[in-house]
C-alpha cells in the first residue's frame, strides 16, 4: 500500500526522529526520502491530522521548507485540537521557525490535557528549550528533569540538561548528564544535530549547540 496515509506517517516519523536526534543515518539518502515520503503523506492524508502533523515535521526539520510545513502543522491543529501529539509538535515546531510565546501556549495546553506519562515529553522538553533561549536557565532544567521523570531515553532532554547546567557555570553536572546520554546514544554528533534542526531562527538552537560545547559533546 505504498499511499497508506498511516504507513508514510509512521515512516516519516522514524527517519524524521533518527535526523533529528543525530543518530547514524540508515542510508545515505534519508533526508531526500524523509521529505519524499512526508510530500506523499500529506497528499494523502485525507483529513487525518496526526499524519498531517507527522509529515509537517519532517517538511521544517530536516526538509527545511518552513513556510509549507507550518501551513500544515496549523491546519493539523485546528482539524484536531485536543490531540496532544499534535498540540506538542505545533509547540515544537514555533520554537524553531514560529513564535515562542505561542509554542508556550500549545505546551502549557498539552500539560493541562496530558496524563503525566512518557508522551508528554515532548511539551516538556520543549519548555525547557524555550528557557533555555530566554536566559531562565533554571526553570529550563525543572522542565527537562520532569520529563526525563516520565521518560529517560528521550535524547532531547539530556541536550537540555547538558546545556542548562553548562549555562549556569555548572560543567561537572553538565558532563555527567552528557555521559549519560553516551551511554544510551554513543554514536551522537553534534553536527549531525544541527544539520537536521531548523535553521530559519538559528539562534535558537544556537543556545543548546553552545551549552553541549561546553560540555565536551563530540562533533
């Protein structure tokens, strides 16, 4: 069934979150074919949100055609607003080529609707990113330690805690948490990090690239 909707979705959501996370590409040609799916999920979506916002994601991050992607990403929540992998990546999504203050009101919406489980790390580890790049370097680590509570193989939060602490002139804790995102991810580079991030506002990723420096993270 190579137009699926539900099977692109999914496809787009493993290779999309390998690029993201900086993991060891598959093949060489992940990228084109994350984006190459994501374009053929959302002409099929038929309406079906999740998959809309699955695919918008892969269209921002590592497909960086941002304008498209938010198209969909909103549309997706206003076909489905309670859904809160929806309402998490619309969060996820303005922190890296939106507005903050409202990727904070689709975050605060997720953790007033969700169940204190693993799927809520997202909206919390997307608070802490926001903090981070506002300088509340304090209040970014309560937020990534909550999630990394409900779910500690998410790599995400470990980058904010490494960068949290490297900020407040904390580097033992910083490389303590980096050690231990080596020891569930060993083969992360930095770089391949940032080539899968956005880079309409770089200097909101810039923040968590500085503080994992800081760190020792490889390149």
């Amino acid at each position: 069934e190579p137009q699926n909707p539900l099977i692109l979705g999914n496809i787009v959501w493993a290779l999309e979150h390998r690029c993201a996370m900086g993991w060891p590409p598959i093949r060489s040609d992940d990228v084109q074919r994350c984006v190459e799916y994501a374009r053929r999920g959302i002409s099929h979506a038929g309406g079906d949100a999740r998959v809309m916002a699955q695919c918008a994601i892969a269209l921002i991050q590592p497909g960086h055609d941002y304008d498209a992607g938010m198209a969909v990403i909103e549309q997706a929540a206003r076909l489905n607003p309670n859904d809160l992998y929806i309402l998490q990546a619309c969060g996820v999504m303005n922190v890296h080529c939106g507005d903050l203050d409202r990727a904070l009101q689709f975050f605060d919406r997720a953790l007033r609707l969700g169940l204190p489980d693993s799927s809520i790390r997202f909206a919390l580890t997307g608070a802490a990113h926001v903090n981070i790049v506002l300088g509340n370097h304090a209040l970014a680590l309560d937020y990534a330690s909550r999630s990394l509570a409900l779910n500690d193989r998410f790599d995400a939060t470990y980058w904010m805690l490494v960068a949290g602490h490297a900020h407040l002139g904390q580097l033992d804790k910083a490389r303590d948490w980096l050690r231990a995102l080596q020891a569930i991810a060993p083969d992360v580079r930095l770089s391949r990090i940032m080539a899968a991030q956005s880079s309409r506002y770089p200097e909101r990723f810039q923040p968590i690239v500085d503080g994992l420096r800081m760190a020792g993270f490889p390149e």
